[in-house]
C-alpha cells in the first residue's frame, strides 16, 4: 500500500513521534521513508535587528544563522536515519513555507504518505518551521497522517493505524 513515506520532521518530541510511526508504518508495509527539514522562509527576517545596518555584517550574520540551521537539520535527520535502520532513509532539507515545501516535496518524491507531528503549544528553544496543518491538507498531493503529541507509538497503535488505513480504501 505505502511504498514512500515523507516525515516532515525538526527533531522536536512531537516530531519524533511521528518519526516513529513513520518508521512502523514503513516497516509494516516496506515502504521507505523519505526525511524532510524545513527552514522557514523568513529566516531572513532574523537579520532585521537594527545594529545589523551595515549590510557586510548582516550577510555575515545571516550567513552564520542560515549555516547553523543547516547544521541542526543535518543533525536532526542523521538522528532520523538511526532511529529507522534497517529502512532505506532519504532526505532533504528545504528552504520555504513550510506547508508549500512539504507538498511539494511529497510531489516530487511520489510519496504516498505524509506523516507530521501534531500542533503543540510548547514553546521550542530552537527556530522551529510552524506548519499549518489545515492548509497541507488541502494542498498535500497524497494522505497526511498527524501523529497525536500524547499518543506514544507501539506496535498496537501502528498495526491499528495500519490496519484503519487498509479498511479505508476498501
């Protein structure tokens, strides 16, 4: 049934959950996972501070926050495919609206698939890309499972997933 499974992920806890059932959905139906870390889009806005108005400076600065943020996607994806061995594990990291990009990507790759942690109130120590929900659903190219923030993955509530999947499209 799933053959390619995309996880928009940034290496929160929720986001790890969903990893999770992106990793038991993949190795109940032997599909790969393909990894997605989103930069926002407005990381330049993090250049507007005003004692930033020289512009060499600026572009030092932003060059030095953009090479950070891709330093933690790597990090946050590298942990990804850890976490899934034994699965094939591609990623990306991509520079956008967060919802656009994953669509997009999930276009792209011909997933199946979108898995994406749920909405948290928590605030993140990080620069996190928000995602708005209501708006990939709209435009995602395939399903998109929302993994639960409380739910903890096991076995059961994969199989269960898996099997509500199945019983979907019948």
């Amino acid at each position: 049934m799933f053959k390619r499974i995309l996880i928009a992920t940034h290496g929160t806890e929720g986001a790890k959950k969903a990893e999770s059932y992106a990793i038991g959905l993949a190795r109940a139906f032997g599909a790969e996972i393909h990894g997605l870390y989103v930069i926002h889009k407005d990381l330049g806005s993090l250049v507007g501070i005003e004692w930033l108005h020289n512009s060499h400076v600026r572009m030092e600065f932003y060059r030095h926050a953009e090479s950070e943020f891709y330093l933690r996607a790597e990090e946050v994806l590298e942990a990804l495919g850890e976490h899934a061995k034994g699965i094939e594990v591609a990623t990306a990291i991509r520079v956008g609206e967060p919802a656009e990009v994953i669509a997009e990507e999930a276009k792209d790759i011909g997933a199946d698939l979108i898995v994406i942690g749920g909405e948290s109130k928590e605030r993140s120590e990080e620069y996190k890309a928000k995602v708005s929900i209501k708006k990939l659903i709209k435009i995602a190219p395939c399903p998109v499972l929302v993994a639960h923030k409380n739910l903890m993955p096991s076995e059961k509530n994969i199989n269960h997933c898996a099997v509500g999947f199945l019983n979907g499209i019948k």
